[in-house]
C-alpha cells in the first residue's frame, strides 16, 4: 500500500513540475510579445472554473464561496483571479470584470498545483483570443 502511495505521489509530482515548465515558458514567451510592441496591455478573462467554501472578505464573510478564474494578463501571462461570489455577482453587473479580475490576479506559477492542473488547460484557446489582437500581422517568411 505504501508503495503504490509513493508511486502516485512520483506521478503526480513530476506532472507538477513538467506543468511548472509549461507555465514559466508560457509566461516568458507573452512577456516578450508584449516587450517587444506587438500587443497593447491586454486582459482575457475565462469562465470560473473553481467554487469552494471559504471565509472571506465580501458582503457575508460567515461562510462565504470563493470562485477561482483564470485570467491571461499580456504584461505577466497565466494568472489566477479569486473571488468573493458576492463581489464578482456585483462587479459582473457593472461590466468592470476585466479591470477588478487584474486586482485579484496572483500568478499561476504562484497557486497551488491543484489549482494549475485545473486552470492551465484553459489557456490554450486564451493564448488563441490574445494572438488574435496582435497589432501586426505575422506570417513565416
């Protein structure tokens, strides 16, 4: 039984650290487009994708939901938006979501492997809706 414990535990610890790679060479290649003048300061916002229990800071912090997002930042990359589900049912109203999800962002690299192995898969079709916006066309010579 140990044995099998420490076997997944190999498993599930190199698929952090491959997906840790992925992210950092994600982050480092939208940094530079956005260094190098090809984008404007942009912010994609994708679906929450996470909603657990929390004690949190909005409205009714008793016993409050946290709802998790990710969120494509141009200047820094893969990030993670948190929630209080009372605040993001106030902001979504105002449509200011994209300008308070940059105020709650915290780098992907930075949250937990739980929370990367959920969010990172989004960021395929995220990176899609970036390069979309490219101030130049690019076309392989």
């Amino acid at each position: 039984m140990l044995q099998r414990l420490r076997e997944m535990v190999d498993v599930l610890t190199a698929g952090a650290a491959a997906r840790a790679k992925q992210i950092a060479m994600f982050d480092q290649q939208v940094l530079q487009l956005h260094e190098i003048g090809l984008i404007l300061p942009t912010t994609i916002v994708g679906h929450i994708l996470i909603s657990r229990s929390w004690a949190g800071f909005g409205y009714y912090s008793d016993d409050g939901i946290q709802l998790i997002q990710p969120v494509l930042l141009s200047e820094r990359g893969a990030a993670a938006a948190f929630w209080d589900a009372d605040d993001y049912m106030n902001v979504g109203c105002s449509g200011w979501l994209a300008y308070e999800a940059r105020q709650r962002c915290e780098l992907l690299q930075d949250c937990s492997v739980a929370i990367q192995a959920i969010l990172w898969p989004r960021f395929a079709s995220m990176l899609d809706q970036l390069l979309n916006s490219l101030l130049l066309p690019v076309t392989a010579a």
